[in-house]
C-alpha cells in the first residue's frame, strides 16, 4: 500500500512539474510574441474607462506599433536585398527610444494623481508624436531604398521584354506569310 501511494505521489509531482514548465513556457511566448502583445496593448486601450488613462493606454499602443512597424520595415528591405543603410542601427535606436518612452508611459498610467496626469499628458502625447514622425520617415527611407534597387532593374527589364515581343511578332508575321504562301 505504501509503495502504490508513494507512486502516486511520485506521478502527481511529475504530472505537476510538466504543467507548471508547460504554463512557463506558454507565457513566455505569449510574452515576447509582438502580435500578441500589440493585440493586448490594443485590447487595454480599449477596456480602459474614458480618460486620460485610455488616452495613456492609446499613447503606448501608438507607440509600439511605430516602433515594431519599423523594425519590420527595415527587416523586409534588408531580406528583400533592398539598400538600407545605417537604417537597421536607426531602427535600433528608435526601438530603444521607444522603449524609454513606453516605461514612461507605463508610470504615467499608474500615477494615482489624475491632475498631474493630465498636466503631463500633453508632453507625453508630444514626446509619442515625434517618435511616430521619426519611426515613419525611416520606413519612408526604407521603401525608397527598396524602390530605387526596383526602379533600376526594371527599365532593362521592360526593355528586353520589348525586344522579345517585338522578335515574337516578326516571328508570327514570318509564319503567316509563309502559311500564305507569299
């Protein structure tokens, strides 16, 4: 009898370790998952109560979509072979900005004086605003960058497609008029 509650409880703490690694290593996808986590950011905005609470919560959403937008951007351009530049230290910076800027925004939301929440609001909104400017005019950079790469391969691509349909058509022209016997 000993021996089979002894098992038991052998098998119960196995059972339990395997489900607290399993629960681990789920929130830690979850939690470095930026879908996820822009969702999340998404859905606190949005059960946040009216205010200058959901207006901080907006303020961070914005704020990390910018910064993930771009370091996506500037990921493709750089896959896709594109010229980037220093573009990738830029978005690096910008993420680290953004970062500094987001836990600011975190005390700003847990700041339990809601006159000095609202007067610190406006600079905050302004700090976000000037990351978002910066964030879009590197991913500006990052699209041209991909375009002119495009926009020189192209042109010697039109053209030797031009020749070649200029080459099928003679080439039709020539069957017909020996299918017509001239």
């Amino acid at each position: 009898m000993e021996e089979l509650l002894l098992t038991l409880l052998v098998m119960c703490l196995v059972a339990g370790g395997v489900t607290l690694f399993a629960v681990w290593r789920v929130v830690r996808w979850v939690r470095r998952s930026p879908m996820l986590r822009r969702r999340a950011r998404s859905v606190q905005a949005l059960t946040t109560p009216p205010g200058a609470r959901r207006q901080v919560a907006c303020l961070r959403r914005d704020l990390n979509v910018a910064a993930q937008a771009t370091g996506e951007a500037v990921a493709v351009v750089r896959a896709a072979g594109g010229t980037v530049g220093d573009l990738p230290q830029l978005a690096r910076r910008l993420g680290r900005v953004a970062a500094t800027l987001d836990a600011e925004l975190r005390l700003l939301a847990r700041e339990p004086d809601l006159s000095e929440l609202a007067r610190v609001l406006p600079a905050a909104r302004a700090r976000v605003a000037d990351v978002t400017r910066v964030a879009l005019t590197i991913r500006r950079a990052a699209s041209a960058g991909l375009g002119a790469d495009t926009a020189a391969e192209l042109a010697p691509l039109e053209a030797e497609v031009e020749r070649e349909v200029r080459a099928l058509d003679a080439g039709v022209d020539r069957l017909l008029a020996l299918a017509s016997g001239t």
